[in-house]
C-alpha cells in the first residue's frame, strides 16, 4: 500500500517520462486493497510481492542512478 501511495505523490512528467513502469497498475493496487480489502486475492498479491514489485524496484533504481 505504501508503494502505491507513494507513487500517487509523483509528477506526471516523471511518470510519463518512464511508461515501462507500471504506475497506474501499482496505484491502482494500492487502492483496490485499501478499499476492497474482503476481495483481495492472497495468490495475487503473493504474485506482485514475490514478482512485481522486486522489478519495481529495480526500474526505481536505475530512475534514481539517471538522475
């Protein structure tokens, strides 16, 4: 949920900047978990937390080392 909020708080200029980064996927995680918390798909979430957000990381990384 912090990775989404966070990601909320980013210009639009960086975000488009970089479209190989799922933003608007990771923001709107964030807001279906914080708002349909009783639907939330556990194998889902495993999947983003063991695959997704390790290459989010990685993106960020290489955002942050260009700059």
């Amino acid at each position: 949920m912090q990775i989404g909020e966070h990601i909320k708080r980013l210009s639009p200029e960086l975000t488009k900047e970089y479209p190989e980064v799922e933003w608007k996927g990771s923001a709107n995680m964030r807001d279906f978990i914080a708002h349909n918390y009783m639907d939330v798909d556990v194998e889902r979430v495993r999947y983003t937390v063991l695959e997704k957000i390790p290459d989010l990381e990685s993106k960020c990384r290489s955002i942050l080392s260009a700059r």
